[in-house]
C-alpha cells in the first residue's frame, strides 16, 4: 500500500510517501481502506518532536473509510462498513488496522472528510466542555485558538447549550466566521490586552469556563477566569512551556482540569457521545470547516500548510 512514512523526527520534508508492506490485522480489529484523512494537532506535534519506534512509521489519529476485513473477534462491525476511526498512528496511509472499538459507523448523508474531523475535534470539545468543564446554559465560556479544529467544535456545542459563548482567535476571516457559528464575543488576540478585552466583556466578573488548547496562553487563561471558575487545558498545541504560577488560580478557589483524548475514546460514554454528534452533523445541526484537500502524495505540503498556515479548522488528505 502506499502511505507517508518518516523514519527521523523533524520538518514536513521528513515525510515520503512510499510503498509499504499493508497492516496485518488481530482479532479485535478492523482493515479499514482510508478515504479521507484528517491531519490532527497531534500528528503534527508526533512528527516534529518524537522518534519513531521503526522505519518507515506512518503517523496519524484519525481517518474515515470502508471496512475491508474483520477480526475473528469482531461482531458489530462488517465488510463493506463506513466508519470513521481514531488509532495513536498509522492514518496517513491507504490501509488501516485499527481496534474496532475505536471505530463508528458514519451516518448515512454525511461524507467522508466530514466523518474523520468528528470523533477527535469534536469529541474533544464536548468532553472538555461538559464531561469535564460542566458548562451549564447561561454561563459564560471562553474558547482559545478558536479557528483550530476543537475550538470550532467548541464554540458550536457551546452555543447549542445555551452558553454566552466568547471565542479567541485573529485575522477578520476566522473572527467572522466564528461569530456565525454562535460565538456572542469575538476577541482578536493580535491587538490589545486580551485579558482587559474579555473583563471588559464580562463586566469585570470573568469566564466561568475556558477551553484552552493552546497551552501557552494557560497564564491568560487563568487571569480571564472568575473566582471558583474552571479551566480545561487539552494539548499544546503552541508547543511552548506549560509551567504556570498556580498561586493566584488556588487563592481564587479555581479548578483546573487536564484531558488527554487518547485512553478516552474507547470509554463507553465518549463512545456514544461521538455517535450523537455524528447523528447531529447529519442533522445539519453542526457543521465541521475544512479548510484545503490534499492528495495524501503530497504528504509533506499538507503539513506544512497545517503547521504554517494557520487554517481555519481541519487540513484533509485523501489517499
């Protein structure tokens, strides 16, 4: 099969996409033939910074496409299935073996690039907004790198809540196309004091709740969040220090939750959680933005321009 391997860490040139052996799939497995492949903030982070583990290492959490074989232990998945999958590596390729347990069936109407951005970015966002943040309607949230994949997310499911919904990002495109998916409050983190912007917002009083992805802004955040406010920080994708003064946030009574995605999504909870929010895209009730399709041949310009370009939610390669 064809894929985008990297055998050393570093840049997008590291990636070649070449002929490997295909996977070999256990018995509680699925063989899935990849259709489009979403380019997560993990895998670029993955590529730039870990060593593989091997040659020829194909990076990659999530992708949808047809289930080609089944495990002799798999019971509710068949040939010929449509599914969107998240697996710690191996998307970028045109074979997956991937758990069938981290697989959900893509509602009929809702297509392939659509399906792969759902289980991470929006399963995500709404653990981190109500597993773990437990937003509840009328409160106020402010949502980080809201253009980024899980900020979208973000920002939508809070609205649909009947959150106030303040969402963080720059340049005038992403600052309205934010606001049309239900953010009340846009705040351009380019100009001005972005903590004097969201006091001004909220009357002095603070967020009750941030969704922070970032991980560089975790000082900002705190200083935005009300006294007993909380705070979710899920990922770095700044790639920056995440040590932050915890004084202040103890002396102003605030909870500060972590979540890592990864041992999550095979929870029976999360699980159904994506299979709603799978129903609602083909509902119309949610919509994923796709910024730019790639030929996964051309592996090392769709990471560059996910890295470099800051795009407006989700970079997609199809094999």
């Amino acid at each position: 099969m064809k894929a985008a391997v990297y055998d050393e860490a570093g840049g997008p040139d590291v990636l070649i996409y070449r002929d490997i052996i295909d996977p070999e799939i256990g018995p509680d497995d699925v063989l899935i033939a990849t259709t489009a492949i979403s380019i997560e903030g993990g895998d670029l982070i993955n590529r730039r910074t870990v060593s593989p583990p091997g040659p020829s290492w194909v990076v990659g959490y999530a992708a949808s496409g047809r289930v080609m074989a089944v495990g002799a232990n798999v019971s509710n998945r068949e040939v010929g299935d449509e599914v969107t999958a998240f697996n710690m590596q191996g998307s970028h390729a045109g074979l997956w073996a991937v758990p069938a347990n981290r697989t959900w069936i893509v509602p009929s109407g809702v297509d392939a690039a659509s399906a792969a951005v759902v289980p991470i970015s929006f399963g995500t966002a709404h653990h981190c907004l109500f597993a773990k943040g437990g937003l509840r309607a009328g409160e106020t949230v402010l949502i980080q790198a809201a253009a980024g994949g899980v900020g979208l997310a973000a920002v939508q499911l809070a609205a649909r809540a009947g959150a106030r919904v303040i969402a963080v990002s720059s340049g005038e495109r992403r600052l309205e196309s934010l606001s049309s998916l239900g953010a009340d409050h846009v705040v351009d983190r380019s100009s001005g004091d972005m903590v004097e912007a969201v006091r001004e917002i909220t009357e002095g009083k603070g967020v009750d709740l941030v969704i922070d992805p970032v991980g560089a802004t975790l000082p900002i955040s705190l200083a935005t969040t009300t006294n007993e406010g909380r705070l979710v920080f899920v990922g770095n994708a700044g790639g920056g220090d995440l040590s932050v003064d915890l004084w202040p946030a103890m002396q102003s009574n605030q909870t500060l939750y972590g979540v890592f995605m990864g041992p999550l999504l095979e929870r029976h909870h999360v699980r159904s959680t994506v299979d709603d929010l799978l129903i609602a895209l083909g509902r119309g009730e949610i919509q994923v933005i796709i910024e730019r399709t790639f030929s996964l041949s051309q592996a090392r310009d769709a990471h560059d321009f996910a890295e470099k370009a800051k795009p407006l939610g989700r970079v997609i390669m199809t094999p």
